[in-house]
C-alpha cells in the first residue's frame, strides 16, 4: 500500500528540492556537473518526477496546485543552470583574454638593420668620384713582395725612404703592404698606357697605437699614365675631387718628396681654421716606368694616395682613429 502524502508534505517536498537545487547549481564549477545536476533534478528518473509519482493520493482539486508549483520550479531550475552556464562561459572568456592580451603600449622590439662601415661608405665616395672622371677600379693584393712595395717604386733596399713606412715583414722576402702604390706597378706591368684607375684597399704598418695611428687603415691609390698629361693635369684633378668630397674650402699644395713622383706635392685641406695634410702625390718619377719599360720621352702621368681614415673622420667629426675598429654599435649605428 503507498503511502499517503498530504498536500502540505508535497508543497514542502517541492521547497526543499528547490533549495537544494539551488545549492548545488551555484556549487558547480563546470558545464558536465551542471548537465548531470539537470537530470538529477528534471529528468525523467529524477526528484521531481519522484515528487509528482506521489501525487496520486491528493484529491482532484490539490493535483493542480502541485503541478504549478512543480512547472514553475522546473522552469527556475532551468533557468538558474542556463544563468550558471553562461556566467562559466563568460568566466573562461575572461580568462582567455587575459591570457592571450596583448599590450599594445609596450615598446616595439623589432628587427636590428645591419648597414655598412663608415670606412666602406667614405671609400666609395671617394672611388665613385674618380670613377666619374673615367677611372677604373682595380685591386691589389694585401701581401706583397719587396719588388712592388718598394724597389719597383725606386725605394731600392737600404734607401732612407723606407724609414718613413715602418712594416711588418713576413718569410720569404714577403711583407704586409705598406701602402696601395705597388697596385701602381702591377697595373701597369699587365695594362701598358694610356692607364687611369683607383685602387682602395688595406695597408699595414708598425707605428705606435694612439688616437691618430692604427696598425691597420686603409688607402686609396690613383694614377694617371697617358701622352702629354702634366702637373696643371694632377692639380685640377685633386681640385676637382676635393672640392666634390669637401665642398668649397681653401686647399694649398706643398712641396714634398716621395721616391716615385717627381716633382712631389703634399695637398692641405683648410678645415675649421686649421690646415690638415690630406693626401700625397705628384708626377711618376720616369725612373718607375723606366723599370717597366716604358717609355718616359712618350708617357707622362701622375699619381696620388690618400688614408681613408683622415677623410672618414674629418666628415664625421670622429676623434679617435681607434673608434672605427672597436665595432661598438653605439657608435656605429650613428652613420
Ligand atoms: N704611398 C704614399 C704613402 O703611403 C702615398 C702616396 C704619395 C701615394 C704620393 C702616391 C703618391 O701615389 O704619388 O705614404
């Protein structure tokens, strides 16, 4: 025999399932136990329907009473679990975008540009601008033989000239250049004249390191060989170059002496109210092309060479030789 409930037993059933409900809804902490919670309480097994299974001892005009009370509380299960998923919802969200939240404020990292040396850039102005007034680039190499650093360019052994390049000798009479002249003679030991090319490269020398000297700095060698060229030829083209790399500054030439011009000049720039020895050069000695048999009667030409380093650090101000090879990129990225 079931059980007689009274209308009472059923209403105060129904309070507590939905307190309970209630519960356990705001307990759970995730879209599974939400899902087992609404079959628990509303399936077709579950309380509710347990509750409203005994409702068969109420009289006809209690039935209705039960079963609105149960509609309404089955609606506000419902609805409490449909809030309580879209609050998780909301919450992962949140929490997804704070994860992946970027701040747009933060200082850009970007990508570190290499670009080239200021002693590269200064070597190429100074080659582009003979380049412009027809001559040709060549090259030479780093380690040479007494021949083409000294006897062909009439410094014989022994000859005081060579106290003025301290060098770095090396086995087998070879040694580090001292200088771009000797690409001079192997120039023109391959190409007889007419001849008009500039040479850049890497020169060595012994001298004492200070903020004006460097074991190692660079150079670059021009030479003209043709018929009929004189010293108003060597003058106006080291007016021309130094006027297009300088601007327009005063510019003396001074009476010097290298073993392989004659006659030999030294050129000053006047540079913020101080003159500053620029570069050497002068007309071929005829004894060089005497030695490589070439006629000096028919060709005449002058040459020049001139330190990189001296042009790139009166451009950019720079003090001290020794900046340009210590590779601090706080220094070199201001050019
Ligand atoms: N070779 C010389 C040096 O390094 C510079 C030089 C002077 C080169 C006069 C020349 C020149 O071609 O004509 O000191």
């Amino acid at each position: 025999m079931s059980q007689k409930v009274s209308l009472q037993q059923l209403i105060d059933d129904l309070n507590r399932l939905g307190k309970e409900a209630e519960n356990d809804i705001t307990a759970s902490s995730d879209k599974e136990s939400l899902e087992r919670l609404k079959i628990q309480f509303l399936g077709k097994k579950g309380r509710l329907s347990e509750i409203l299974g005994s409702m068969g001892s109420l009289s006809a005009s209690e039935r209705p009473t039960i079963g609105q009370n149960a509609n309404r509380l089955k609606s506000q299960i419902q609805e409490l679990i449909s809030v309580k998923i879209n609050k998780l919802k909301q919450e992962a969200l949140k929490d997804l975008i704070a994860s992946e939240s970027v701040d747009v404020t933060a200082p850009a990292k970007g990508k570190p540009f290499g670009h080239r040396h200021p002693l590269i850039t200064t070597t190429e102005e100074i080659v582009d601008l003979f380049c412009g007034l027809g001559y040709e680039v060549r090259e030479g190499p780093e380690i040479e033989n007494d021949y083409y650093n000294f006897a062909a360019l009439n410094i014989p052994e022994g000859h005081p000239a060579r106290d003025m390049q301290d060098t770095f000798y090396l086995e087998n009479n070879l040694l580090l250049r001292t200088h771009t002249s000797p690409v001079q003679i192997r120039c023109l030991e391959k190409n007889p004249p007419p001849i008009r090319i500039v040479a850049p490269g890497r020169v060595y020398r012994r001298d004492a390191v200070d903020a004006t000297h460097s074991p190692v700095f660079h150079q670059v060698e021009v030479l003209a060989i043709d018929e009929g060229l004189d010293f108003s030829h060597l003058r106006g083209t080291v007016m021309a170059f130094l006027k297009a790399f300088f601007g327009d500054i005063p510019i003396r030439f001074r009476a010097s002496y290298f073993p392989f011009t004659e006659p030999s000049v030294e050129v000053d720039v006047q540079w913020r109210g101080k003159w500053l020895e620029v570069m050497g050069c002068g007309m071929v000695d005829p004894s060089v092309l005497e030695g490589l048999e070439i006629d000096p009667d028919r060709w005449t030409g002058f040459a020049a060479g001139l330190g990189v380093e001296r042009f790139c650090m009166v451009r950019h101000e720079i003090d001290d030789i020794r900046r340009l090879y210590t590779s601090d990129l706080r220094f070199l990225e201001q050019f």
